[in-house]
C-alpha cells in the first residue's frame, strides 16, 4: 500500500474490526491519451502501478498508451519505468514485479486528433468483449476534447460500458466548457463522463463529508449563528516551472479556484445530502454554486487580489520571479485572494477567505472553521488573550484534524489560559496508509463511483461564478502585486481579511 503519511506513525493502532479491504476492481481495459505526457508519466502510469501491484487490477486488463511519439511498445514500457525511477525514488521496484505489470502495457503511436489517422492498433487492442468495461482517459489540451471524442465515436470505440475521463480545466470559460460538454455529451452520455478534479480523490476531502455528516456535535454548530468564517488556503511551494506556457493561459483562479477550491468550498457549505448517493451529493454541491455572491466590476478590489510572485528563495534556495520563468513580461496572476459569501439561510453573513498561490513559504492546504467568541469574558486580562475556538482540517500535508481550545495552564500561578489543540493526526493514528488520489480516482472511474467527480452542471456553474470575477478585474484594471517567492504572497492578501479585523490562520 502506498503510504501517503511519509513519517512513521508513533502510536497508531490498527482498526480491528475493520482491516482495510482491497477488493479488485472489474477487468477493464484503458487507453491513456497523451501517455508520454506529463500528467500520465508522473500520476496516471504509476497510479496505475500501484494499484495493480496492491492485488486491486487483474491480470487480462490492458494498460494502452497513445500518443503521437514516435515509440514502440518496448521503448514505451522503458519510458515508463524511467519516468517511475525518476518520479519515485524511495518505492523499491523489483524486476519480477515490474516485468509483470509490463506485461499489461501496450503501445499505441496514433495522432488522435486527425480525422483520417489509422486507428487500427487501438481497435485492434481493445477488441474482442464488447462488455468489458473500457476506459477513454484524455490526459490531453481540453481544447481537443470535442476532437478526439468525436473520433472515438467515428470509430465506434464507445461501447455500452466505455467510460470517458476528463482531465481538468473543462475550458477556460462557460462558453468553452459548455462547447465541450456539448461536443463531449454527442459521443458519451452524462451517466459514462467522469470529469476529474484530483482533489475529490485525496482521503482528508472525502472525510469531509465523514466528519460533517456522522458526528452529530457539528450540525448545530455549522451556520451564521456560531461561525465567524471560514478560510480555505491552498498554498504551494512549487513554482509554474516546466508548465508555465500553459499556466500563464490560466492563472490561478482558473487552475485552483474554479475546480480545487470551489469544490473544497461546497464540501464545507453544502446541507447534509439525503444518502451518500453521487448525484444526492452532487444536487446539494451545485446549490452552493449557485448561492456564490457575484463579485462584480466596482466591489472586485475589496473582494478579491491579485498576485504574482517575483525573485525570492525557498529554502534557503534562491529562485526565480514569475515572468524569469516564462521568459517574456506577464500579468497573470500566480496567487488569488477573494472574499466569498453564500447567500443562502446557513451562511448568511459568513466570510469565506480563500487563497491559493504558487512559490508560497510552504505547501499547505487547509480548512479553518473559526468559531465566534465567547459574548462575554469571564477571565481576567492578565490570564491571557482569548483566542476564538476553531476547527482545523489539514488536508495535506500532515493530514489531520485539530480542534484549537482555550484551556487553563495547570499548576500554580493564578489563572493561566493557553490555546491547544485537540489533535487527530493521521499518520500517528492510521497505520496502514492509504492510495494517493490518483489511485483512488481511476479506481472510482472502474467502479463507477461518480460521486468523485464532477457533473456538468458542476462545472458550468462554477464557470460561470468564475467568469464573474474575470470580468470584473478586467473591467476594474486589476493588476497583479508583486510578491517575493518564499512569502506567503502580496500584503494585499493579509489586508483583504486584516480590514475585516481577522487574520489568516498560518498556526499555533
Ligand atoms: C493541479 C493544478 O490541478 O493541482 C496545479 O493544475 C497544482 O497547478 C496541482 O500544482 C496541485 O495538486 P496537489 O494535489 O499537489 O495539491
């Protein structure tokens, strides 16, 4: 099992009612579209790896990459396995284990794209039981997607239990990703289009759900009457790097907040859904969408910023701005702060803060529920500050679960008040690890778990919400501030919640 948690546990126990079950999944076969890309050499292949070497894929599944590099299928196994080495120093690959799994890789060179390419390898591969379960996965520009699915199509690939996989972003606006669903929904119906957002993949966003719906303590408190705001960080240390042609088409409230952060969002927001059925879940997350205040040209600079970071140093390590990077002088925005409201019965009034950003001080990705304070101080001042109660998800890295308490400092000395936490951390408490989300996403596409991704709907109102924003910084002139790599972003970003006499929550 791949060990997400990378220390060892210290007191971990294991669940002994419970050993954690891998129950295989269907055979099926699947075709990887852009395999020698970098999403499916770093995540997809060695997902894949995984979960075959973990006993959940059979043998008789067939693991096909396409794409237009000139390879056979020995050159592309070797690809694989040296993008494995490279990508994953620490995992031990023994040769019977790897030449096994090898044996499920195939190759096939073919321009997907192309109306008149020969497909006839991939047909030929994917022949023979037109029940088996077969999977599309479109690890490609979203600018293609209508293209090639229309290919499949022509080629009859899509049979009655095909499934097709789509990469995020869906487009780069409502208007594209409609054009995309569209073109996408001739081929394949809703029910066979499994879109991705890795975040609904990782075990601490799933448990979001868990925590909220399972633990009758939470309900009563999770509304205007109780809580202050809520803030959503997801920070990075990494910087665009290799991918920054793409991501200066995209910036950051495209590439995190549209998907990543809007999901985290409704996971926190949504009213306790009927079952855990994917579209019950789903029919209660686009209610959220559709409750986001529009942030609009005129109210866009106290509701939001725009980052983008400059020289700096990251460990110690100097590193490159943002436009040293991509070469030639840009205003897309590495880093966004915005002030969210639902207006809705449970949330009215509540802040919700979100910021994302790239070459921050450190990767962190996080929840905090901050809970009112107190009406009326009973201690006396020299007992210390009274800090507000809040509940903090940590979804990567150390995952965990904290809740932050006023609590009296034992001993003599009058009365001493400190601010500690409750501590659920999963490394110290879940011993057997678990897949990273990749893993768990490509299994939940064989599964048919279609609560894991995003329906159409989904995406489209998101857009839409997100459309909002772009509009407004385009009509306000909003340009980005600089922040200095290795900070925790423009001074903007602490002024957006400092104005409203809050603070972003960087820990004890
Ligand atoms: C991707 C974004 O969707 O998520 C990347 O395109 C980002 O820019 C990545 O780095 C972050 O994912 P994770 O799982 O590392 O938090």
């Amino acid at each position: 099992m791949t060990r997400t948690p990378q220390h060892t546990p210290i007191a971990c126990v294991e669940n002994q009612n419970q050993a954690s079950r891998l129950v295989p999944v269907a055979p099926f076969d699947i075709a990887v579209f852009g395999a020698t890309g970098d999403l499916a050499m770093r995540k997809l292949l060695p997902a894949l790896f995984h979960r075959w070497r973990d006993g959940q894929i059979q043998p008789g599944c067939k693991i096909i990459g396409v794409a237009r590099a000139r390879l056979d299928r020995a050159g592309f196994i070797k690809s694989v396995k040296d993008h494995y080495r490279a990508f994953f120093p620490d995992e031990k690959l023994a040769d019977a284990e790897w030449d096994a799994f090898a044996a499920l890789l195939h190759y096939c060179q073919l321009d997907v794209v192309s109306a008149d390419a020969d497909w006839s390898c991939l047909e030929d591969l994917l022949a023979g039981d037109e029940d088996k379960i077969r999977v599309f996965y479109l690890a490609l520009p979203p600018g293609i997607y209508g293209a090639v699915t229309a290919n499949i199509g022509r080629h009859g690939l899509n049979t009655k239990n095909a499934r097709l996989v789509l990469e995020k972003p869906i487009g780069h606006d409502l208007a594209s990703a409609r054009a995309i669903n569209d073109a996408v929904g001739q081929v394949f119906p809703e029910r066979a289009i499994f879109r991705i957002d890795h975040y609904l993949g990782k075990e601490t966003v799933q448990n979001l759900l868990i925590l909220r719906f399972t633990n009758s303590i939470f309900e009563p408190l999770w509304n205007a009457n109780v809580v202050d705001h809520v803030q959503i960080t997801v920070a990075e240390s990494v910087g665009a790097g290799n991918r920054a042609s793409y991501y200066d088409t995209s910036g950051a409230l495209r590439d995190m907040v549209q998907n990543h952060i809007l999901q985290l969002l409704c996971l926190v927001a949504m009213e306790p859904p009927n079952d855990f059925g994917a579209d019950t879940i789903r029919d209660e997350k686009i209610k959220v969408l559709r409750a986001l205040r529009p942030v609009s040209p005129g109210n866009a600079a106290s509701l939001s910023v725009r980052g983008q970071y400059g020289p700096g140093a990251i460990d110690g390590k100097a590193v490159p701005g943002y436009v040293e990077e991509l070469g030639h002088p840009s205003d897309t925005e590495t880093y966004t702060a915005l002030k969210v409201f639902i207006d809705n019965w449970r949330w009215s009034g509540v802040p919700f803060y979100v910021r994302t950003g790239k070459r921050m001080a450190r990767r962190r990705s996080e929840i905090v529920i901050q809970f009112k304070r107190v009406a009326h101080a009973l201690t006396p001042p020299e007992a210390g500050h009274l800090h507000p109660a809040r509940l903090v998800i940590r979804l990567q890295p150390d995952e965990g679960v904290k809740l932050l308490l006023m609590t009296k400092d034992p001993g003599p000395g009058g009365m001493r008040l400190r601010y500690v936490p409750l501590n659920l951390s999963y490394a110290d408490t879940f011993c057997a690890g678990y897949p990273d989300a990749y893993e768990r996403v490509l299994m939940g596409v064989v599964r048919n778990d279609l609560g894991l991704f995003m329906r159409r709907d989904e995406v489209e109102a998101a857009w839409a919400w997100i459309d909002g924003i772009l509009q407004a910084w385009r009509t306000d002139e909003m340009a980005c501030q600089l922040y200095p790599a290795g900070t925790d972003g423009p001074i903007a970003g602490a002024m957006l919640i400092d104005r409203d006499g809050r603070e972003w929550f960087d820990g004890l």
